[in-house]
C-alpha cells in the first residue's frame, strides 16, 4: 500500500520516468543486492532519459519533416553518389546549427536530398535543437494565408526562433513578388544566428536568376552563402532503384 501511495506521488509530481523505474525494480530481485544510493541514482538516470526521450519525441513531431525516421546513420556513402559518410559526419557533429549555417545540398530528382536535409534536421532534433520543415514551391500560398489571416508578424517571429530551417525544393517553381520579399525577411531573421537547410535541383549559380529581382537575391544569396556547407548529389536516382530493388523481390 506504502508503495502504491508513492508511485501515485511521482506520478502526480510528474516525474513518470522514475515511477516507471520504481516498478521495474520492484520486480527484479536483483536490485536488493544495491544499495540505496545506487538504486536511487538508477531511478534518477531513468528520470532523466524519460525527460530527454520526450522532449525528442515532441521536437520531431513539431518539425514536420517529410521523413521523420531519416537518420544519419544510415546515410547511404555509395560510390558515385558524391556523399562522403565522414563530411557528413563532421557536420552533423559540428557547431553548424549553433554557428548559424547554411547547408546546401543540390542534384538531380530522386538523388536524396530531402532524405539527407531531413537525416541532418532528425539528428538537430536528437540533440535538443528546434526544427520545422517547408516546401518552396507550397510556401507562397501558405505566405498569403497567413498574410490575409494576419498571423504573419507572430509566424515570422516564431520562425526567427527556430534553430534548424528546412527549405525543401528550392528553385522549382517561380515565386511572386510577394513571396520574393517574404523569403527575403525570413533569410535575414536568420543570418548568423540560425541554421538553414535549402535543397534544389537547380545549381546554386542558378538561384540568382531563379529569385528574379537582383536587389533581392544579392541580399538573399549574400545572407544564405555567408557560412555555408554544400554536398551535390551525383549518381542514379534512388527511387529508381527502390523500384528494381522492389521488383526483384
């Protein structure tokens, strides 16, 4: 009865992780052989993991990306690909979203840039960082929404606080004027403080031209190339492949 009170009280003081190890260890009579203070310390580590796991659990499913379960280490390496395992490694690893950086990553339809901008926002998350994943081609319609409904100014606030930006298929489609100058505010909330992950199928000498405006895009490119880091994916099409790979099965 005693212990059923005081799984209750770690319950309603919110600390389920430790009432989820107090009833494991209740059940394994292995742990009468530790002591207090090491039973203790067990329950606090799992406390803390509990905690760690959650908040995960929630910045991932605030960040929307389009594949949720990619993850570096399952980056594919390849040969032809044009992806080294140890450069993406070292940037997943690295100060990139603390130092504010741009990631690049350009290639052809189906070579994986989505997969690999949403392995690197994944591994953000894992590691306590803010992420949320945009379409280009769909931003301007949702810019507009959110002009005429007037949540704008507190999007764009809220977005400036985000430690990882993903901006999936950049250059695919053409943009307005409007949204040239959206893309413009956001870029600059960002510049040096947050990270932002672009990928396209057009060559970053491109984009220039793609923005449309010179003024606009100097200022953008001048922003999104300040501290960046590029991998151009080569090879065939993994959807390709994952079609054969299927049909050989």
């Amino acid at each position: 009865m005693m212990m059923n009170t005081t799984l209750e009280q770690l319950r309603s003081l919110r600390l389920a992780g430790m009432a989820t190890g107090l009833q494991e260890q209740l059940t394994q009579t292995s742990m009468t052989a530790m002591s207090f203070e090491e039973r203790l310390a067990l329950l606090v580590d799992r406390e803390v993991h509990w905690r760690c796991d959650k908040r995960q659990a929630r910045l991932l499913k605030a960040a929307h990306l389009k594949y949720p379960q990619a993850c570096i280490e399952d980056v594919d390496t390849r040969g032809g690909r044009g992806l080294d395992r140890s450069a993406v490694m070292s940037l997943a690893l690295g100060n990139w979203v603390q130092g504010g950086h741009s990631v690049l990553i350009t290639g052809l339809t189906g070579s994986g840039k989505t997969w690999l901008a949403c392995a690197l926002a994944q591994y953000a998350c894992r590691r306590g960082h803010t992420a949320l994943y945009q379409r280009v081609p769909r931003l301007g319609e949702e810019l507009r929404v959110r002009h005429g409904s007037g949540t704008f100014g507190k999007w764009l606030l809220a977005l400036a606080k985000t430690d990882v930006l993903v901006l999936d298929d950049w250059g695919m489609a053409g943009i307005d004027a409007q949204t040239r100058s959206d893309l413009l505010e956001m870029i600059d909330d960002r510049a040096g403080n947050k990270a932002t992950i672009i990928t396209s199928q057009l060559p970053i000498e491109h984009w220039h031209t793609w923005i449309g405006d010179a003024t606009i895009a100097d200022a953008i490119l001048d922003r999104v190339l300040h501290k960046n880091h590029r991998f151009n994916l080569t090879g065939e099409t993994l959807r390709k492949s994952a079609i054969l790979n299927a049909q050989a099965a």
